[in-house]
C-alpha cells in the first residue's frame, strides 16, 4: 500500500482510493438509489453532505 499525500490518493494492487470530487457527485446519487447497494449500509452521511454543499439536488 503507498499513501500520496501530494495527491492524498492511496493506491494497492488492485484499487486506487481517492477523496471525493464534485464530478462523482451524480455517480455517488445513482449508488444511493440502488436499493441492493442502499440496504447493506447503516447511513449514507455523505449524501447529506453532497447536497448541503449544493454538489447534486434532491
């Protein structure tokens, strides 16, 4: 695992994880509607977050 913290990225062998950005913002929002994905989390914080910040409409 290698931590950029230039990029705050961190990358393993097979992902690349990366801080939000206001263009997955409609990405994050279909997630969210998708019942099978929706059921097996607790909260969705994020989402609330999202749209406080104006980054995707109810």
């Amino acid at each position: 695992m290698i931590y950029d913290d230039k990029n705050k990225t961190i990358t393993t062998n097979r992902l690349i994880l990366r801080l939000f950005q206001k263009t997955d913002a409609p990405a994050v929002a279909k997630l969210c509607n998708n019942y099978n994905i929706y059921k097996n989390t607790l909260y969705l914080p994020f989402i609330q977050i999202l749209l406080r910040k104006g980054f995707c409409k109810k």
